[in-house]
C-alpha cells in the first residue's frame, strides 16, 4: 500500500471520528431555538439569555446567552437537565429586558429540541391559598410561560417593556371592588396578589377575579376571569 492510499485512509478516517464527536456532542445538549408570531419583531441583535431555576448542589446556577441571529444555543446536559429555566429577552438599543419566559422542568427530563413559543398567551388564573392569594400565568403551552409580558410599543414600533404590571380586578359578589397590581411571591416566582382580609363577603358570595393583558396591539385583548363560591364559616380565617 503507497504512501498516498495510507494517507486517504487516515484523511477519511479523521473525517469519520469528527462526525461523530459532532454527533455525540449534539447528543449532550439540548437545542434551543424560537419560533411563532414574535419572532419577525424582535430587534437584530437581540440577545437571549438562559438560566437555570431551582437549586443544584453541583451547578447552583448556571447561564448561557447568545444573539437571536446565532441561534439554536445548545445547553449542556450536565447543566440544564431537569432544571427550569428562565429566558430572557435583551434589547441592546432600549438597554433592558423586554420580555421574559420560563420553561417547565419537565421539558427539561431529557436531552431534545427545545422551541421557545413566541406567541399569544393563553393564560390562567387560580386561588392558591384559599380565596386571599390568587397566582396569574402567562401560559403559551404546557410546559412553557411569560414572566415578563410581550409589549408593542406603538410610538417607537418596537417591543419595549410592558409599562405596567399584570392587575388584578376582584368583587367580592356584595360591589365591594378592588384593583391590585400583581408582583412576586417567592424567588422570583410570578404573578401574584393577595386580598386583604376585609375584603371577604359577610355571606356566600362569588368572588370574581380578572387579569386583562394589552399587548400593545401584538395580538388582541386578552381577558381571564376565575370565579370562587365563597363559603362563611369554611373559607374565614
């Protein structure tokens, strides 16, 4: 065997563990990349930023950023797996986070691509400790949510942050009314509000809660209502 065939050998054997050092590398990570309506607004240049959520004795948090132009971001298996993780959306021109998103853990079990939905919330409302705290969630699939909330900013044509956080409009079914602005409740953990305690019904009585979201003109009004049957003497403190 001459010298050239050995080296065509050993070239195409190179080539060969290359690809699969690729492909065991692709294997490892996870791929994330965006996809949906917002997609097209986003400024060149924006800049995505990925943490993990939860605790971690080994990688109690880790970070990985890079521009929207440069995606997918592969993330690490050894960092990311089962943890949750918050996304947020950099503008270099504005200097701030325009808008935030967070990623269940159960997306994050195993190594798989992970499309981040820009799209129209599909949001809920619940009671989380009977009817005084109450929890608004952005929704845009199951395992998938806002934090910060999408906002067209119609004078400048861009999405800025939203000027105001999420209110919550509640009447206690007597025309007792109260508006409330939401904020965190735990470790950065989103939206929240909590009732005083006068404001509960003297008989039974259903409370309606309501969250409207504007985007600005990004998708059409959102409005989500929750209903609770107040029971005296079950629900009173």
């Amino acid at each position: 065997m001459n010298n050239f065939v050995v080296r065509i050998l050993v070239l195409l054997f190179c080539i060969g563990l290359a690809r699969n050092v690729v492909a065991q590398a692709e294997t490892e990570n996870f791929e994330l990349n965006i996809t949906g309506s917002l997609v097209d607004k986003l400024e060149p240049n924006t800049r995505i930023s990925v943490g993990t959520i939860g605790t971690s004795r080994e990688f109690p948090y880790v970070a990985m950023s890079a521009s929207v132009e440069s995606l997918p971001l592969y993330l690490p298996k050894k960092h990311f797996q089962d943890r949750y993780l918050r996304v947020s959306f950099y503008s270099h021109t504005q200097q701030t986070t325009i808008f935030s998103m967070e990623v269940s853990r159960d997306s994050m079990d195993k190594v798989r691509p992970i499309k981040l939905k820009l799209d129209k919330p599909n949001p809920n409302l619940r009671i989380i400790a009977w009817w005084k705290r109450v929890r608004y969630k952005p929704a845009v699939s199951k395992r998938m949510s806002y934090v910060e909330l999408p906002y067209w900013n119609k004078e400048i044509g861009k999405l800025t942050s939203a000027p105001q956080k999420p209110m919550l409009h509640v009447d206690n079914g007597e025309g007792k009314t109260a508006t409330i602005e939401m904020g965190d409740f735990c470790m950065g953990d989103r939206w929240h509000a909590t009732l005083p305690d006068d404001f509960a019904p003297t008989s039974a009585s259903t409370i309606t809660y309501t969250v409207e979201y504007d985007s600005g003109g990004l998708f059409d009004s959102v409005a989500t209502k929750f209903e609770y049957d107040y029971r005296v003497g079950v629900d009173t403190d």
